[in-house]
C-alpha cells in the first residue's frame, strides 16, 4: 500500500479538563480514499476532522497530514491548510461577497495569483458544481443547495489534495440534498481524497471506500460499506444503524 | 389521512384608496379617537407656536448691527450681533487683519473632508493629499514662513479650531480603536488586558477631566524646558477619549460575526490580519455604522469642552465675543442661536452621510 496521506497516532482531545472527546485515535488514509465517518451526535466526528485541518489541536498523540506533522508551528499548519479543503455544515460563505469575489479571495490573497486568472480558474470551478451562472450574486440570494456548491467549489479552488466534508447536507431542505450529493459524487469519481462526516447513508454506499462508525470518542468500527450496513459486528453500530434506518 | 383537493379562496373585494391627500389624512391623523385627539391638541399647539416663532426670528427680527435698533420695545431677534460679530465668532482670537489666513484653512480643510466622503476618491493617493491639505493648513495658520506672521497656537479659534480638532481626532481615534478592538479580542492575555484597562479607565472618567489632565497635568510630568503644544496634547486626550468608546461599539460588531466565517478564512489560508481586513471587519463595520457615526457626532460637539483649557473654539470665542462687549452681552441667544445652526449644518450632514454608507455597505443583503 502506498503512503497513507493522513495518520492518526494515538490521538487523544480533551475539551476542557473532563470532557474527553477523542480517544486513542488510530486511523491512516490513503491515497484517494473515500471515507464516510457516521456515528451518534458528540460522538466526535466533527471534531475528528477538524483536527486534520487544525481547526481544533489535539493535545496527544501524533497526527501527520500528508508528510506534514501537525504542531503548534504556524508554518506546518499554514502548508496543511494548503493541501486540506474543507466544507462546513453552515456553509460559511462570506456574505459580503459575491459569489465569484467568494472564490477568488483565498488564491488573489494568498495565492497571489493575478485577479484575471483567478477569476478564470473561478468560473471553471463554479461550472464544475454547476453554478456558473450565479457568480455575480451575493450569497444569501441563492437557495441553501446553491451556496453549498458554491462552498465546495470555493474548496476547490486551491486545488486541494484532500477534501473534508462536515455534515454538507445536513442544513439543507430535503429537496436541495440531492443536488449537493451529486456534486459530491462527481468529485469522488475523480479521485480526490475524501473525508465526508455524514448520515446520508445511500450517499455512504455510493461513494465511500470504508465506512467508519464513531461512538464516545472512539473509533468503534470500520469496513467496507457493503458489510458495515448489512453486516455490522459491533453492538453500537447495530443499535446505531437500527436507529437511522429503522424507518 | 384525506387526501385535500386544492381549493381556490373566493376573491375578496379592492381595498380602499389609500393615496391622496384626504385617505392619508384619515388613516393617520383621524383614524381612531385618541388619534384624532392627538391630532387636534398638537395641531392647537403648533397654531399657537409657530406664528409667535415666526414672528420672534423673522418678523419682528432687527437685522442691524446697531444696538438701539435692538434695544427697542416690541422687538424680536436681534440678528444685528450676529452681523457685527460674525467675525469673532467664527475665527475667535485669531488677529483681525489675518483672518484670510483661516478662511482659506477652514475651506481648504472643509474641501478634503467633503471630497474624502466620495467613493470615487478612495484612491491610495487620497492620502498623500490629506497629508498635503494638513501640511497646508498648518503652514497657513501657523505662519512663520512665506512672509506670513506667526500665530501662535493659543490664538486660533472658532470654527476652524473646532473643525481642526473633530477631524483630526476623529481620524485618528477610528484606527486607534479598531485596534483596540481587536485586542480587546486577542487571544494573547497581555494585549487583551491592556486593551480591557485602558477601555475602563477612559470610560471612568468625563473628557474634562481628560482634557485637564492633557492641558495642567502632563507638563509636569515632563523634564523641564520640554513642552508640547497644548493644541497637540488635547488632540491627543480627545482622541483617547472617543477611540474607547468606540471601540466598543466596534467590538459590539466584532462579537456578532459567526464563528463559521473565521473558520472558513482559515481553511482557505488567510493569514490572521488577511481575515480581518477582508472577513471580519468588512461585515462587522457595515453592522455598526450607526454607532460609528454617533461616535463622531458626539466627538464633533465635544470639542465645544476645550473652551475650559482656554482653547476657544467655536462655543468658547461665541462666548469671548459677547462677554467682552458690554453693549452686545444682551444678546446671547441670538449668537447661540447662529452657532447652533452651524453645529446642526454639520451634525446633519454627517448622520445623513451615514445613511448613504448604510446603504452602500448594506447592498449585499438586498434579495
């Protein structure tokens, strides 16, 4: 097997001094996997992914993303960020720009790439999640469904070697679920590296290489998803599953 | 459950005319009794006011200078002081024969001023040409050079000392208390107490006490021969006066960005001051404009306090140019009066200015 992108080592977070949200913490993912992570809420599973990203720092244990050990060195952190994009559950567009301004603000200012280009390389992406159409609107005028793609698309201009995903349709209207998955999807066809927190659980079995179900802080199970949704070997993710597919 | 078929509602008739001027007046003057009371009793008011008003400022009005015109039985406002002391009013101490000199400074100023609340000037060179406008003014009022005498700076007054004063500290306190905002904020416990004590200190105190303190007490604190020109140090104290509390209506704005916003900032790489010159403080600024422009009004009207450390700006030579005439003293409320109009000319303007950049910085919210 090739160079895992990313290692947990015995990753262990505590919020607070009681409140022990990741535990012992052993996860590596490769290469262009595609990594669905379900599991009861505060289970940690936000919290996991933000680690990777260093919007949350874990206190023990080693955490490498792509070759980079994450610490308290800005300059690590500022090269993982690089390579890591991300897309929140609220979105968080800036709604004091435009759409086109949302995506090209990261590669004008840190980038440094001149604003034509950028704004180029902008409107591929925003075809990309088909949105194109909108790029001179401001955010909060496009319905929830819309200013999710524009969020993904707006990862996707840094051209990320890793994708994480929070919970992406979670605030969303059932009717705009589907439009975002498919974007989703398309991307995964493409071979990107993928860590999406999720409860769409069709979503799970389209997409995901390996499912990884999270209870308490602690990685309870992982498989492939054909036999963790048929077959699940751990009590909690029986009584999990029962739960979310029960109806 | 029953299926429901789709009912259309039965058309209802028109509404009512609601335009002209007779509907208005039904629906809001005359809609319910204790409207229509209203109405009647303001109305009474209004009748018996306004023409007595009328009459003081216009009618029977003395529009002079001559005192004894003034001094008349059954007379109204002597507007007559307001001719024969225009000058001192507005210029204050500064020397009669000179008084060109902050003619042009106050126009000058004025200019920049009203040219730097246009969108189309906010250029990088807009800067150089403030510095070149104060570099202006200063050389004109000052003197000592070109063949102008020289004025020192406890002989300037009235409205250009007051225009002075309000512009500068309010450019200058704008900066002072974004950053103190921001460390406010900061999660270094240094910056972030700093901020904190010096918030609540100036907070605790009047400006008058600060403007004391910048005027008596901080020359003694000094090595001796060393002094800083009084005009300079209460700059400074109203500056440090209005940036506090500005920057808490600025930090007022800061707490209400979601957290999501940083965060996003931070996945794209955006250093800290990258995100909060381009996220945070855009959205947070636009949040409390009014705010701001009450900071500024109330700091344009302070400036009237200075008149206590004998800088008599245009409140203080008001006062100056009455009290020293006896013959004149009568009629201070007219002079009042004038001086009022002028601090209202700029007041309003400036909150109808912030109207506009309401609007302006509000456009990404219309639907």
């Amino acid at each position: 097997m090739s160079q895992p992108i990313v290692t947990f080592d015995k990753v262990n977070k505590w919020y607070g001094n009681d409140f022990h949200v990741l535990r012992d913490i052993d996860l590596s993912v490769a290469k262009g996997e595609r990594i669905v992570i379900c599991g009861p809420s505060g289970s940690g599973k936000s919290t996991l992914i933000r680690c990777i990203n260093r919007l949350e720092e874990h206190q023990q244990g080693r955490l490498i993303v792509d070759g980079v050990e994450l610490s308290d060195d800005v300059k690590a952190i500022d090269q993982v960020r690089k390579e890591v994009g991300m897309v929140f559950q609220q979105f968080n567009l800036f709604p004091h720009l435009t759409v086109l301004e949302n995506l090209t603000l990261s590669p004008m200012w840190v980038g440094k790439t001149p604003k034509k280009e950028a704004e180029e390389k902008a409107m591929e992406q925003l075809q990309r999640v088909r949105i194109a159409e909108q790029a001179s609107k401001y955010p909060l005028q496009l319905s929830g469904g819309q200013q999710q793609r524009v969020a993904i698309a707006r990862a996707l201009c840094l051209k990320p070697k890793i994708m994480l995903f929070d919970e992406p349709t979670s605030a969303l209207d059932p009717e705009m679920i589907k439009e975002v998955l498919d974007v989703i999807i398309e991307l995964a066809n493409q071979g990107i590296t993928m860590i999406c927190v999720t409860h769409e659980m069709g979503f799970a079995k389209a997409v995901a290489d390996r499912v990884i179900f999270m209870d308490q802080g602690q990685i309870v199970e992982q498989n492939n998803p054909n036999d963790f949704f048929n077959n699940p070997q751990n009590e909690r993710s029986r009584d999990f599953l029962s739960k979310i597919l029960g109806h | 459950m029953d299926a429901q078929t789709f009912q259309p509602i039965a058309p209802r008739p028109a509404p009512g005319k609601t335009e002209g001027l007779l509907p208005w007046m039904r629906s809001n003057l005359f809609g319910n009794w204790p409207t229509s009371l209203g109405t009647v009793v303001l109305g009474a008011l209004l009748l018996w006011l306004v023409p007595q008003m009328l009459s003081w400022t216009l009618l029977r009005a003395v529009w002079v200078p001559q005192v004894e015109a003034c001094r008349m039985d059954g007379v109204g406002a002597c507007w007559g002081v307001v001719a024969e002391k225009y000058r001192l009013i507005i210029f204050g101490r500064y020397p009669f024969d000179e008084q060109w000199r902050p003619l042009v400074a106050t126009v000058l100023m004025v200019s920049i001023l009203m040219a730097s609340c246009a969108r189309a000037f906010w250029k990088p060179w807009l800067a150089l040409l403030w510095l070149a406008v104060l570099g202006a003014f200063f050389t004109i009022m000052f003197g000592g050079v070109l063949g102008l005498s020289r004025i020192e700076t406890d002989r300037w007054g009235g409205l250009p000392l007051t225009i002075l004063l309000a512009s500068l500290s309010i450019a200058m306190a704008f900066p002072v208390a974004l950053l103190v905002a921001l460390g406010r904020r900061s999660s270094m416990p240094a910056i972030r107490s700093v901020c904190t004590v010096y918030v609540e200190l100036i907070r605790g105190v009047p400006l008058i006490s600060v403007l004391f303190m910048a005027s008596f007490m901080f020359p003694l604190f000094m090595p001796q021969g060393f002094t800083i020109d009084v005009l300079i140090r209460v700059l400074v104290g109203i500056t440090l006066f209005a940036a506090a509390y500005m920057a808490e209506v600025i930090r007022g704005g800061l707490q209400a960005i979601p957290k999501g916003q940083v965060e996003a900032a931070a996945t794209l790489g955006l250093s800290y001051w990258q995100t909060q010159r381009k996220i945070v403080l855009p959205q947070a600024l636009a949040m409390v404009v009014p705010g701001i422009m009450n900071g500024f009004i109330s700091t344009f009207k302070d400036t009237s306090l200075v008149t206590i450390v004998s800088l008599y700006e245009l409140t203080g030579s008001m006062g100056l140019a009455l009290n020293s005439d006896a013959e004149w003293r009568p009629f201070k409320i007219e002079g009042y009066l004038f001086i009022a109009s002028l601090y209202f000319l700029f007041c309003f303007s400036m909150s109808r200015y912030s109207h506009w950049v309401e609007k302006q910085v509000n456009k990404s919210k219309l639907r």
